[in-house]
C-alpha cells in the first residue's frame, strides 16, 4: 500500500487546477451553448413510433395529435420522411394517440400509458380510406423495449399502492428487482422516511454499495447524501409511478452507483378524484416474537388522504394528501445480563469450567462451594471501585430474568411512541399550448421515543429523536417545436434531525466514580460505552447527542432535438450541499474495552502464548481494561460541497429494428470544504496537522476533474418485433458516504477531538478507571501547523481523492411470449472502483513488543513523548467486483395477473470491510456489509384478481348480491427466497497484539453447514492462529440462515356509486411465520459460538386496512 509522501498543497498549484478545471467547464459549456438538441429527464416520458401503410411503406408528414386522457392536454406532431413520429416531454399518465394522412383513414389508440423516463413504442398501421373513417383500439402496452439498452423496472400506482409492504413505504419496492438485496437503514431514528418499517427500506442493487443506490422524487435529490438517508417518502396513495433503473440508465441520470429511483407525484386531473384511508395493527394480531413468551406491545395506525383535480379546467390542477402515522412500537429484547452470583464475583465453574486467573498471584481463584455448585470466587474486596458501583443493585445492568444462564439471560419489552406526520402539495399549470409549469412542496416530520429495557444505561438500537423535512421542486417545460423542446427545474432538499440517548443529563460516569466522567460544556453527561464479551452494552451510542442537518440546492436544465434519426441529449444538473452533523467520532462519555487476557494463564506476562482460561467479566470486575477513547465536539461544522454534471449524447435509430446510444458526461464532485475553514488535515511527511486556509481550503486535497462517463449500448430487433437483444456498457461516479462527501476533515483535531488509549503490551491491562480517569478537552490555536498532543487520533485524507466509479455492462435477451408476457435472460456485471473507505493506516504489525514501537509511522514531540499512534485515513481505494444472469418474466394480464417474477444467480467480492490495513489481500472476500453477497435470489411480485363477478371470467354478469359476495377480490403478493451472507470468524483472544481483532483458524478442507439453531456451523474447524499469526478464515467459508418470506394480501373492493369504491383488506407480512434467523455467533470467545441468538425479520404479523376512492 502506497501513501503521498506529501499532502501539502500551495497556492500556485491551487490555481493551476482551477484555471484548468475552469477551462474544461467553459468548453463544455460552451458545447452546449451551441447545440440546440436536447432530450428532457426524470419527470416525463415519451412516444415513439412508425407510421406506416398496409404494405409497409412509410407514411410522411402523418399528423399525430396525443391527447392526456386525464387532464385533456394535447400536444402535436408529425411523422418525418422515414414515417416516424416521437413525442418528447409528456407527463405521465395515460393517451389517446391520434394518426392521420391524406387518403387513410385515421387511427384512434387509446390507453397508450406513458411512464418516467421511458419510451412507449407505438408502430400505427394505416388502411386506405377518408380521413372521417376512423379505427379506434386499445393498445396493449409493451412489455419488452425495443429501443433502450438500459435495465430496469417502472412500476406503476397499482403495483405501488397494492403490493404489500411492511411499513408501506415506497422505496422498498426497490427489493424487487432483478438484482437487488435489501441492505441499509430502515426505521432508523435520525431519519423519518423508514419510520414503521421493518428491516432496510433502501438496497444494495448489482453488487455495488448500498449508498450508492440514490433516489430523486419529481426529478430532484431526495437524499441525504454525508450518511445515504433518504430524505422523505411520500405517501403510496400519492405516487403515479417509479423508475428504478438498474444498468446503465440514460446519461440523463448520473451520480449513482447500484440503481436510481425516481418517484413521481401525482398531478389533478379534469375530475375530482381522492382518497382516504386507514391501516390498523396491533400486537394481538401478530404472533410472538421467535423465543419469546410474550408479546411486545404494538400498536400502528396510518391514516390519510389525497384530493386532486381542475383549478381552471384543461389549464390548470392540484394535488394534495395528507398523512399520519401513530405508532406504540413494541420492541422484544433477548440479552445477555451478569447473573446475581457473577456480580458478586462468583463464577459457576458449571457455567465457566475454565478456571479465571488472579493477576496478582498469576493462579486460579480459589473454588468455593456454593447451592449451585462450585465456583471459581473473586474476592469483592478486589473490586476495582467503578466496577463495585456499577454493579451494585442493578444500577446499570437489570437483573437477569433467568438467573441459570448466562447468554440470552434477559428478556424484556419496551414501548417506543413514534408520531409522524406529513403532506404533499402540487399545482400544473399549461400557461400556454407550449409551456407548462409544476410547483411541489413536500414536508415530513417525527418524533420518536425510545426507552431502554430495565434501565436508561443499556444501549439498544435506538435513540430519542425528532425530524423535519423539507423536499420541494419548481418546474417548467417549454416546447419550442415538434423537434425541440426544453426542461427547467429548482429543488430544494432539508434533512433535519436531533437526536438524543437516554442517559443524556444523567452525569452517570460521576456518579459511578469516574475521575473527569462527564462534562456538560461539551455535551458530555451521559455514561460511557461499556463492552465486556457477550454482556449488553452500555450508554448511549457514541454517533447520538447530535443533530443532523443538510440542505441541498439544485438547478436542472434539459434540451431535446430531434434530427431525423438522431436524438441528441445534452444538459447539466447543479447541486450544492450545505451539512452539519455534530455526532461525536468516539464516544462523549467514553468507549471501555475488556477482554480475557487478563485473568488469563497468561495475565501480566506479555511473552505468554497460547492462554488458558479467563473472562471478560472478570477483568472488568477487577478494573483491567484493554482500550478506552473519548470524543469531544468543539465545532458546529458548515460543510459546502457542490455536485456538477454536464452531459450530451445520440440516441440514433440505424434502422427500425436498430437503435444505437453513444453518450457521454462529466461530473464534478468536490471535497467538501467548511464554510469557516474548520479543517485540518494530517502530514504524514512532516507529522503536522495542516489547517484549512483561504487558498488551501479542504486542506491538501484536490478537486477530482477527471469525472468522465462514457456510455455505448444497443437495442436490436430481428425479424419480428418479438425478439429484443440488448448490451451496453457505462461509466458512473456517485460520491461516497460516511466521511467522502462531508464528515471527514471538518472533525479532525482540534474541531473534533478524539482520545485514544490502547494496552501497550499483550496480556498487561491499562491502569484501572477508577484511577486514570478519562482525558480532557485540550484548547488549540490553529493560526499554524501543529503537532497534535500524544494520546489523539487524527486523520488524514489522501490528495488524490476522488468520487467512487462503477463501471457497469449488460448483454440480454428479452422475448415477447404472447401479448400479455414476455420473459428476460441478461448477464450483468459491474465493477467498483476508488470505492470510498476508511481505516487507520497505523496499524502495528503482530509482536509482542510495546505497541506504540512497532507503529508504521512513528512521531515525537520535543518531550519524547510519542503522538499520532492511530491515524484514520479515507481513500478512494477500495474495488469490487459482480457477475449475475438475471431472469425475469413479466406478466401484464390485465384483468387477472400483473407483475413479475425473478431469480439472480451472482457472486459478488470487495474488499470494502478493512480488517487488516496493513495487506489488503486479507480484506477481499464476499460482501458482507455495504453490498452483501447473496449467491440465490428469488423474488416474486404479483398482483392476481380472482376471476369471479362482474366483468371476469366466472360470473360476468352476477346479480347485485352475487357481486358483493363473490366479485372483487384480489391477492398480492412479494416473496423472496434467498441464501444467506457470508459469515467471518473472530480468534478466541488478542494473539496479534496490533488493537485488531485476529480471524479464526480454519482447520477442515471445507466447514460443514449443520444448520440447526444450536449449532449453525461444524464449530470443531475453527480454532485460535498461533500467536502473531494471521487468521485464515476469510469471509464466506460459511454462509448464514436464508431468507424465506412471503408477504400477502387480500382485498374486497366494491364500487358503491359510480367511481367511488370501498376496498378492506388483510395483509399478512410472514405469512407463514417462518423465523427469520439472524447469523450465528462466530467469536470463538463466546459461550454461544456457533449458536444461533435471536432474528433479523419479523414474525407473522396482520393488518387491516379500509381504502376509499373516488
């Protein structure tokens, strides 16, 4: 692994890359400029087609008329010399297409349903007659394209609205396409768009990291982009429809990595039409948590509606919804607490037959006897103070309800409120027959509690929070002719969250007897982060206390041109960001590690190998700890970062049957730099911390202008148009999160302060607590470079950093079967690369001399006292790589079956989880985190109404009271068969002596999958490396429990007047109740190992629900 010798940057470099990155955008400004051809994207579509006679001959200079059926706007066109015809820029929605010519007679499709950024094919053929014959059909909408190579999905309201989905929140659908894994936040507490989920309401799509899988509503950022939240999700009753495109979308779309999802909000039409509604669940509808014996308390009610329709009859039109949801979240924990007998220093020797060490006499405990056996016993007099206080009457910990156990011991429930509340406002206006105007303002808010189980220090998943959130967009389209047309829009993007743990306020380090425990100046007056083996962590999480801010600002400009058989795109998209997040990098109150070295064989002999026995709640008992750190926050970070793309390209119809895409694009992704230049940034050369300036602003890095994206792809239709062979190749770059675009330099020393103190020597502890105490805050003038002071970590950001790029191919085959089904055979690969990554470069090689001896990089200060001993370092150097063959079936029988089924076969490895800095070639594996592997994937979406009652198969022409008992019902369904992740395997104990945790030894030729909640995994071929040995159990040497879940839902709807309809329905999420285990324990260490604790999923839960529209 290679680093700069240097990252200082001066002055005159600063200006020669501005005056060349000035240059390059000049040019290509100036390119467009020039070219008057331009192709609108995100919130419209378009229809294409071929006018043609009975023998086939092209018709020229046909008149084409569309019409929206909805809201009675018509735009015209006509076909060139070659017979074609293409309509360019039409909301959404369904058409009535219009085609006529001298001495034919005129053709009448109705129907024809245009979607998001998607051409609808429609070839018209035209029978000889006057132009006052006419032909009127319903055109079946197709289910194959004959002119994209891009992959992807567009699901309609009906799917939106009617597949089930548990916490009825739109992005979810993107877990049902070819592909996809869920992965990511879900009901996360900084944000409210997963608010009454379950599980991850965003995913990894085609291998590539689940952030980069982007989402805009409207055609504008609808992210939060420092940490990938997305920002809201308006309600299912007010989406038209979604385009999710998966492989190389059209230039159009840019900074995003797996897929991008655009949503669209519904517009008024020339008739009133709204909604309302009401979803229920409670806990007596579902069943019981796997493993527990009780219900959490729950409760959920969603409720709303939406109104739409004229201001000024075929002008003019609103929309707007509303809806609330009230949720009592019922939370069941099973964790693991100290028993009564192991608070009092007593250890079962039943329950721990490894004996525990006593670091003074390096022996055995003494054995006593006890009701309950005999037991290794730690005197309380040994009792290191902070450790007597907190485990004094249940302080900290609660009582453990099953006091013979010692994992999983404690089971308990907790209620979390959660009020959200939100709305959607939108207005077209056609001002003119050529100019249209659409304004939206979308708001969301939440305010979540949530209690910790037994006592306010036990750290859950959880935080108290309360969000606000903004998302609006003002457009306006002008259509300068047939051929020409153009697209403006301004959004606006505010993700606002405050968050808080429990113990906030309750000085809880003080009172336990922590010298310097808390500090309320710096927001420090919880209790600190406990982490003793399998026993429940304690205090708040250390990225809580915080708020979390962003505003984005974005100008998006379009123009289409359509030359004969080229359509040339060119176009830009701006964005600049504004952010503030205050989250500590360590925790405020204090991170505490203890491990079982110390009341080991070998406690206090740091050239001891191969340790017998030992327990982390020993040492801890004894005040033995093997790592502490805190955080501080001393700033109110102002991040800047501007997001700029410029792109053109042809889309060139060779032939009928031919369609060539030839595009490219630039992006510009700067570093994100502070609005008071609160940065610093570490000289690995001098050993300095280098400050933000004017002229050195995001301090020794570069802006990246090297942003290049190509995209070539075909669309070929032999013979028939039945047939469709795709292939493509792209480029993208999307910013990375988690400290890429924001969060990194702007919390380095001395804006952010961070204390670390790891053990110096294998098996000989850190000083006690009670003793040393925590550090404090240190004041530091930054007017010039300093040496940070011993004991902090700092960070460093490489100069060369740039976005995250992912090159991405496809080759398929999509067959129409009969009009109503088509099937899809496509190879797709995707490769990453300079994926954004994190890790801490001074990482000492394996030894068993002192710790800071054996650094890579090596500081002192005047005093002799070294610094700089942990150095975090972010890159954009991680890689990964993806093959799959996607099949996919689509089904679109109008009146019965709608939907799609899908499977993925794939491998995907990246090197994206660093474990060892020091060789990355021990980092490559299956994706375990931010693009999991999941080798099998079965995903079925589908939408059936039963074919009895009026207008269907049986009983089409039933009697009143035969309609309401046998008509309308209809079932849907999503459901998912996966394999399971890969799993990694942690040694026993600390045998590297470098603060990293060491792998498992694999000792079998292959690791058997036994498969059983007791024993998930053959536990024999795992055991601890020889000392300074690097473990060799990779990733993926097992995979852990599959995911096998189906969602279902039953509805009646009845129209009781006209177009007014009543619908209730049952929804059954699990439905089989199918437990849906998480991964098995696989630290060596642990009494569990192997075992199975507790669940990723949800059991059989029921809801009802009562819709109403008209």
């Amino acid at each position: 692994m290679r680093f700069q010798d240097k990252c200082r940057r001066h002055k005159v470099s600063n200006l020669m890359h501005a005056a060349r990155g000035a240059w390059r955008i000049f040019a290509l400004l100036g390119v467009l400029a020039a070219a008057p051809y331009m192709l609108a994207q995100g919130v419209s579509g378009r229809i294409v087609g071929t006018v043609a006679d009975s023998s086939g001959a092209a018709v020229a200079n046909a008149s084409v008329i569309i019409t929206n059926q909805d809201t009675g706007l018509s735009f015209n066109t006509a076909s060139d010399s070659r017979g074609d015809y293409r309509a360019d820029n039409l909301p959404p929605g369904n058409y009535q297409v219009e085609i006529s010519a001298p001495g034919m007679q005129t053709t009448i499709s109705n129907g024809i349903v245009v979607t998001v950024d998607n051409s609808t094919p429609l070839p018209v053929t035209l029978r000889v007659g006057t132009a006052n014959q006419s032909v009127t059909v319903t055109a079946a909408n197709a289910l194959i394209d004959t002119t994209s190579s891009s992959l992807g999905e567009v699901l309609s309201s009906q799917e939106v609205t009617t597949l089930p989905l548990n916490g009825r929140v739109f992005s979810q659908l993107v877990q049902t396409v070819p592909g996809s894994v869920a992965a990511g936040f879900g009901s996360a507490p900084e944000a409210a768009a997963g608010a009454g989920s379950f599980g991850s309401i965003t995913a990894s799509v085609n291998g590539m990291p689940w952030g980069g899988t982007t989402y805009t509503l409207d055609g504008v950022n609808n992210m939060e982009l420092l940490n990938a939240f997305i920002n809201v999700t308006p309600p299912l009753d007010s989406i038209q429809e979604m385009k999710i495109s998966t492989n190389n979308a059209d230039i159009t779309v840019g900074t995003y990595g797996g897929a991008q999802v655009n949503a669209f909000v519904k517009s008024g039409t020339n008739a009133f039409h709204g909604s309302a509604y009401e979803y229920f669940r409670d806990d007596f509808l579902n069943a019981n948590n796997w493993g527990a014996t009780t219900k959490a308390p729950y409760r959920s009610n969603e409720f709303g509606g939406s109104l739409g329709g004229p201001i000024i009859r075929n002008k003019a039109f609103f929309f707007l919804d509303y809806q609330g949801l009230l949720l009592s979240n019922g939370i069941s924990y099973i964790l693991t607490t100290p028993t009564e007998l192991m608070t009092q220093g007593t250890f079962l020797k039943s329950q721990f037959p490894a004996p525990i060490y006593d670091p003074q006499t390096q022996q055995p405990f003494p054995t006593v006897s006890t009701p309950q056996g005999d037991a290794w016993q730690i005197p309380t007099s040994r009792f290191d103070p902070v450790s007597a206080n907190m485990v004094s009457g249940n302080r900290i910990w609660p009582a453990a309800t099953d006091q013979s156990s010692i994992s999983n011991n404690y089971k308990a429930n907790t209620v979390e409120p959660d009020d959200n509340h939100q709305f959607d406002v939108k207005a077209d206006y056609q001002i003119t027959e050529k100019d249209r105007l659409f304004g939206r303002e979308s708001y969301q808010r939440r305010d979540l509690s949530a209690p910790s189980p037994g006592t306010p220090f036990i750290q859950i998943g959880d935080v108290n929070a309360k969000s606000r959130n903004h998302n609006a967009v003002i457009g306006y389209n002008r259509t300068f002719s047939p051929t020409m047309l153009n697209e403006l829009r301004f959004g606006f993007n505010r993700f606002y969250t405050q968050d808080y743990g429990n113990d906030l306020g309750t000085n809880e380090n003080t009172a336990v007897g922590i010298p310097n425990g808390n500090d309320a100046a710096f927001g420090a007056t919880g209790f600190g982060n406990f982490s003793i083996g399998n026993i429940a962590s304690t205090g708040s999480q250390g990225w809580t206390n915080s708020h979390r801010i962003t505003n984005a600002y974005e100008i998006t400009d379009n123009l289409t041109k359509v030359w004969g058989a080229h359509t040339f795109t060119f176009g830009e998209d701006f964005r600049r960001l504004q952010a503030s997040l205050t989250n500590s990098d360590a925790n405020k109150n204090g991170d505490f590690t203890y491990i079982s070295d110390y009341t080991s064989s070998c406690t206090l002999n740091p050239s001891c190998v191969n340790p017998v026995g030992g327990n982390q709640f020993a040492s801890f008992l004894l005040g033995l700890p093997s790592y502490l750190d805190r955080g501080y926050v001393a700033t109110d970070p102002a991040t800047r970062a501007i997001l700029l793309g410029i792109y053109g390209g042809d889309q060139y119809r060779v032939r009928r049957n031919l369609t060539l895409t030839l595009a490219l694009r630039w992006d510009l992704i700067t570093p994100a730099v502070d609005k008071d230049n609160h940065q610093s940034n570490f000289d690995l050369a001098n050993g300095v911390l280098d400050f933000a300036t004017g002229s050195n602003r995001a301090p020794n890095v570069n802006n990246y202008y090297g942003g290049w994206s190509p995209r070539v792809g075909f669309a070929y239709t032999p013979g028939s148009r039945n047939t469709t062979i795709t292939g493509a190749f792209g480029v993208t770059h999307f910013p990375g999160n988690f400290g890429a675009i924001g969060g990194f330099l702007e919390r380095n020393f001395p804006f952010f302060e961070v204390f670390t103190n790891p053990a110096q020597e294998r098996n000989i502890p850190l000083t006690p607590l009670s003793v040393t105490g925590l550090p404090q805050y240190i004041p530091t003038p930054t007017n010039a470079p300093i040496a940070p002071p011993p004991g902090i970590s700092v960070s460093l950001m490489t100069k060369n950093m740039q976005p995250d790029v992912a090159y991405a191919w496809n080759f398929g085959v999509q067959q129409k079967i009969t009009d109503a089904t088509a099937f899809s055979l496509t190879y797709v690969g995707t490769r990453g690369i300079h994926l954004f990554r994190r890790y801490n470069i001074n990482t000492p090689p394996p030894g068993d001399t002192p710790f800071n001896s054996r650094l890579p990089y090596q500081y002192f200060d005047p005093a002799g006292d070294q610094y700089a001993t942990n150095i975090g370092y972010a890159a954009a150097d991680g890689s990964s790589i993806y093959h799959a063959l996607q099949a996919e079936m689509r089904i679109n029988f109008t009146h019965s079956l709608v939907g799609r089924v899908n499977y993925t076969w794939s491998k995907e490895i990246d090197d994206m989880s660093v474990w060892w800095p020091l060789d990355d070639r021990y980092n490559r594996g299956e994706g375990t985190n931010q693009a999991p592997d999941v080798p099998q994937n079965f995903i079925a979406s589908l939408i059936y109404q039963l074919p009895f009652g009026r207008g269907q198969q049986w009983g089409s022409n039933a009697s009143r009271p035969t309609q309401l008992f046998l008509g309308g019902w209809q079932l849907s369904t999503i459901t998912k068969l996966q394999s399971g992740t890969p799993l990694t395997f942690n040694a026993a104990y600390d045998n590297l002596g470098s603060g990293v945790t060491n792998r498992a030894n694999v000792t079998c030729p292959s690791v058997r999958t036994i498969g059983s909640v007791g024993e998930w995994f053959d536990t024999s071929c795992f055991t601890t490396p020889a000392p300074f040995q690097l473990g060799n159990s990779g990733s993926g040497k097992v995979h852990g429990p599959g995911y096998y879940n189906s969602d279902l839902s039953l509805a009646k709807s009845e129209t009781i007047h006209e177009s007014m309809k009543v619908t209730v329905q049952l929804d059954a999420f699990n439905l089989t109740n199918t437990p849906h285990y998480s991964n098995p324990d696989t630290n060596l260490s642990d009494s569990n190992f192997g075992q199975i604790g507790g669940t990723n999923g949800n059991p059989r839960q029921l809801q009802l629900g009562f819709h109403f529209t008209f």
